[in-house]
C-alpha cells in the first residue's frame, strides 16, 4: 500500500495556495474538502492506535483476547473520552492508503513479529499525525481568510443561510 492523500487537499500541494485569490464558494469548497480528508485521515490514527492497543494488551495476554481484554482495550481513550470520532466516517467512503502495512494486520506469530507490527504502526502513526497536522495549518489559514472576509462584509456570512 502506498500513501495516496486526496490530491485536491493535499498540505504539500496546497501549501503554494493563494486563498486571497479563490471566490468565497471555492473558498468555503476548499474548507470542507480539508475537513473531510482530516476526518478520513483521523479514522486512520484511530485504527492505527487501535491496532497497537490490541497488539500490547495481546503481548500481556499470551496472544489472544478475551471479551473484557477487548473491550478494556478499545472501549475508551483512557481520558474517558469515547472514540467518538468513528461514527462521522461511513465505510463507503474512500480512505487513504498507509505505507507497507498489510503484514501489520496478520496476528504475529511471536514477541520479534509483534515488535516489527509495533514499530511499523508507529511510523504510520507518525507520518498520519505530520499529515494531520499540515491539514490542520490549511484549514486553519482557510478559516482564518473567511473570517477576515466576513469581518470586511459582513454579509457574506449571510450567504451560508441561503
């Protein structure tokens, strides 16, 4: 599997983007793109993070899980705070691809297979979170230039309601 961010929303790409120069419509189109691909790639950290959890309850556990294992594994983020997250991404919607990470959803065989499954989960993690965070910079900027529009014409933002 290989990377393959959405190319319209891509940080890399869009980093040379003039949001001065887009129509208030693009401007708003460009915003929600950004929101949809951060929501698509937080479902990614979320399995991600989720797999590991299963890995390292499992390594305790001899390898295999019981229900209670399982749920105490994936049932809360350990703030309290449920994966809430999940429920906004449906499954018919296109994900992103991560970077050599099929062999990390097998069951490993042993403590060194676990390992390697560890430290791959944590370089995907690693390169979804750098990600995640250049889309958070675009969208930032991308709400930042409709408020200043909004604040010049404020009746602009009575637009949305039409």
């Amino acid at each position: 599997m290989t990377t393959t961010p959405d190319p319209a929303v891509d940080p890399a790409v869009d980093a040379a983007v003039d949001l001065t120069a887009l129509a208030l419509d693009e401007l708003r189109a460009y915003r929600s793109r950004l929101q949809a691909e951060e929501e698509r790639v937080s479902y990614w950290r979320r399995l991600v993070h989720a797999r590991t959890d299963l890995l390292g309850t499992g390594r305790g556990a001899g390898g295999s899980l019981g229900l209670e294992q399982l749920v105490r594994a994936l049932g809360d983020t350990g703030s309290g705070a449920t994966r809430s997250a999940l429920l906004r991404v449906r499954a018919q919607e296109p994900l992103p691809d991560l970077p050599d990470l099929a062999e990390v959803w097998a069951v490993p065989a042993g403590d060194a297979e676990v390992d390697a499954a560890l430290a791959r989960l944590a370089e995907a993690e690693a390169t979804l979170t750098g990600y995640r965070r250049a889309l958070f910079d675009r969208l930032d900027a991308a709400t930042a230039e409709l408020v200043d529009r909004y604040r010049a014409e404020p009746t602009l933002a009575l637009s949305v309601l039409a």
